[in-house]
C-alpha cells in the first residue's frame, strides 16, 4: 500500500489495536482555542494606542540597554515632543539664509547640556537669530530672553511669537569697564558675601531693573551673549557677567548653574569673567566661548566664603 494511503487508512480505519496520537490532537486544539480567546481579549480591551505604546517602552527598553554598547540613543530625549516652537524653528532655519552667530561646535556645548537637564530654566542676555533655536532646545522649560534694544524685541517676536523676551534697561556703558573693575571692592554691597540684585542701587553693576520672573526663578543655565559690547556707549557685559555669579551663587537647588559666555576673545568679556565667573570653575572653552559650572556659595569652602566676603570672588 503506497506511503500515503497507509497513513490515511491508520488515521480514518477503524481499528483498536492501532495506538492513535490523540493527545497531540487533543493539546494542539487547546491551544489554539487558548490563543484565540487571548487574542480576543486584547483587541476588545486594549486600544491601539495602548498597543503602541507598549510596543514602543519596549523598543526604548531595548534602545535603553543597547546604550550601554555605544548607541547614541539618550533616554533624556523622552520628554522632546514637538512643540510650537519647535515647529516654527525647523520652518525658520529651513527658509531662512540667517544663520546664529555661534558656530555649531559652540552651539554643541550648550545643547549638550540642555539635552541633560530640559525641561530647566533657561535665561539669556540677547534676542537674535538664534532664539528660536534655544527655545526649541528646552521644551516645556522656561527659557526668557533680555534684550536692551525695543525695537528689535518687537521685530522678533512678531516673526517668533511663542518667545519669551522682555526688554531690560542697563545702568553702564562699556567706556565705564576699567573704573568699575577697580572700584567694585570698595562698596560693601558688591562684595561676595553680601551682594544682591534687585533693588541694590549701590553696586553699579547690579542689574536692579530686570522683570520680577527673573530675580524669583533660579535659572539652571546663564547665557551671556548680550547686550552690545563694541563701542564705548554700548551698555557692556559687566552687568551681566557681574548679575549671572551673584544669580549663581544664591542659588537654593542642588546642583550647580551652568553660565556660558561668548565673545571671550573681547577683553571685557574674558576680565570679567575670570573676576567674578571664575577660571577654577571654567569646564569648556570652545571657540569664543567659555563654560562654567558654578556652586551656590553653600557648597563652597566656608573659610573661602568668610574670605571672599570682604575680598573678591574668586
């Protein structure tokens, strides 16, 4: 009898002596009645969304863990879903010949610790071409631009409405640099340990009329990239640089704040910054610009801080 007809007849003839596979049979539909049920049930209680989702937190778990061997992949990333500005920064800078001033390696410094701590409070001395890129870079985080000149806040934010620019006045000029370097130290009010901000009138580089949100918010990072600081009537950056060590050093949270300065290759810029931003605390310097990771004055020494008190800030 061919092969096929032999296994035909044992399945279909009856016969007691022939030892049949009914258990496999019988387990086999078991359990596709099993996986059909199952199936069943996942379809009629769980959205697609929620498919997805766990679709997806088990494709980051995995990306997680590939991390470990090289790949790029950075769980902080989690919290980027496209915002508004985000929108209208990729529409800008794919439209626009304008570039931002800084290079990408400068850029770089700054959006790689934005990447680590976004959401986070983000204050910027300037309103340029490259606000909506910062902007874009912390979503969902606070990020306030200061800008001395009214016209310009009002050119851009009718191009960039979602901004969040007020525009402050300063009290110096840049011709004014080498006599308030010299003569700081001599008002008590200027001094480390007991320097402030709002309202203090008597340290000529407290910057005492800026907008209420930020002497109440502790920033995580410090732009300094304004105001203008190339001719003698220009308001400088003393202010500034002076304003973002004392924000720094009165600073509540843990961790340190994160203050980057461009234009370092200006002599204002790089004197101030290594008298009152301090070199011990320089991390980067990237072109023309510098990093620097300052502790609030709690974690510092406190022999230094009884020290600095009556001298200096660094």
């Amino acid at each position: 009898m061919p092969k096929s007809r032999r296994q035909f007849h044992y399945y279909l003839v009856p016969n007691k002596h022939k030892h049949r596979p009914c258990c496999f049979l019988a387990l086999a539909t078991l359990a596709l009645i099993t996986s059909a049920l199952l199936i069943s049930v996942l379809v009629t209680t769980t959205s697609p969304f929620s498919l997805q989702d766990t679709l997806l937190c088990s494709l980051r778990n995995k990306r997680s863990r590939d991390d470990d061997d090289g790949d790029p992949y950075n769980p902080a990333d989690e919290h980027y879903r496209t915002t508004p500005t985000q929108l209208l920064a990729v529409l800008h800078y794919a439209t626009s010949k304008v570039v931002p001033q800084q290079s990408l390696e400068e850029i770089m410094v700054t959006f790689e610790v934005l990447r680590s701590l976004s959401p986070c409070n983000f204050l910027i001395f300037g309103l340029g071409q490259d606000s909506l890129m910062w902007s874009a870079f912390n979503p969902r985080g606070t990020t306030l631009f200061l800008e001395e000149d009214p016209k310009w806040v009002q050119s851009v934010l009718k191009d960039s409405p979602t901004l969040h620019a007020h525009r402050v006045r300063y009290r110096t000029q840049l011709s004014q640099a080498d006599d308030l370097l010299s003569s700081y130290t001599s008002e008590p009010n200027c001094l480390p340990g007991q320097a402030y901000l709002k309202g203090n009138h008597r340290c000529r580089l407290a910057l005492t009329g800026l907008p209420e949100e930020v002497y109440e918010t502790e920033w995580d990072l410090i732009m300094i990239d304004a105001p203008r600081g190339y001719f003698p009537e220009a308001p400088g950056r003393m202010g500034a640089i002076f304003s973002a060590a004392v924000m720094a050093r009165a600073r509540k949270s843990p961790g340190v704040t994160h203050i980057f300065l461009h234009d370092v290759d200006r002599k204002v810029e790089k004197t101030f910054a290594e008298e009152f931003l301090c070199k011990k605390y320089l991390v980067k310097h990237v072109g023309r610009l510098w990093h620097f990771e300052i502790p609030p004055a709690p974690s510092i020494n406190s022999t230094t801080v009884a020290a600095a008190a009556n001298s200096r800030f660094c």
